[in-house]
C-alpha cells in the first residue's frame, strides 16, 4: 500500500525543502553535500541524518576523502568532540545501511 500525499506530511515537507534548496544554490551538488556534511557535524546530528547524506554523496560522487577533508576541515571551528561524535555516528549510518541492505536482500530471496 502506497502513502498519498497527505499522509506523508513531514515527508513531504522535508522533500520539498531540500528540493528548493539544491534548486536555489550556485553550488555544484558535490559541493551542496559536503556543505550539508559539515553542517551535519555542527548541529551534532543522528545517524539517520548521516544515512540520508551519505546515501546522496556516493550518488553524487563524492568521495570518501572528501568527507574526511570536510571533517579536517570544520574541526577546527566545532571542536574536537564534535568531530569524535561525527565520526561516530557516520559509522552507525554505514552499519545502518548494510542492516537494510542484508534485510532488501533477504525480502527478495523470500
């Protein structure tokens, strides 16, 4: 069963939003995600944030060194433990990914 769209209303909301941002910024869209990284890091986000994110960079092509550079790079602003919870919760967003990786898989096998 599918949502409609009132039934999605933050969804929706969160879309729409991030759909105008990357419509109103000179900014190439590797650059909009390295942006949105490392502003990832300043507001402490979840790992869900992170998944989101990182889902969008590696369809971009932005690269692994990249958002090492990104975190070499604000660390100096957001501080130290910052950076350590970042790196953190990047982690948990990878081992998220694979989680519903192993689960797509095992749905299609079933």
């Amino acid at each position: 069963m599918s949502a409609s769209p009132n039934e999605t209303p933050v969804l929706d909301l969160i879309t729409n939003i991030n759909a105008a941002s990357i419509e109103a910024s000179s900014l190439p869209l590797e650059g909009q995600i390295l942006a949105r990284i490392a502003a990832l890091v300043a507001v402490d986000a979840p790992p869900a944030s992170y998944l989101m994110h990182l889902g969008a960079a590696g369809e971009t092509g932005v690269t692994e060194e990249q958002i090492q550079g990104v975190l070499c790079a604000v660390a100096p602003i957001v501080g130290t433990t910052r950076i350590v919870s970042a790196a953190g919760k990047i982690m948990r967003a990878l081992g998220l990914a694979l989680d519903l990786a192993e689960l797509t898989a095992e749905a299609e096998e079933g």
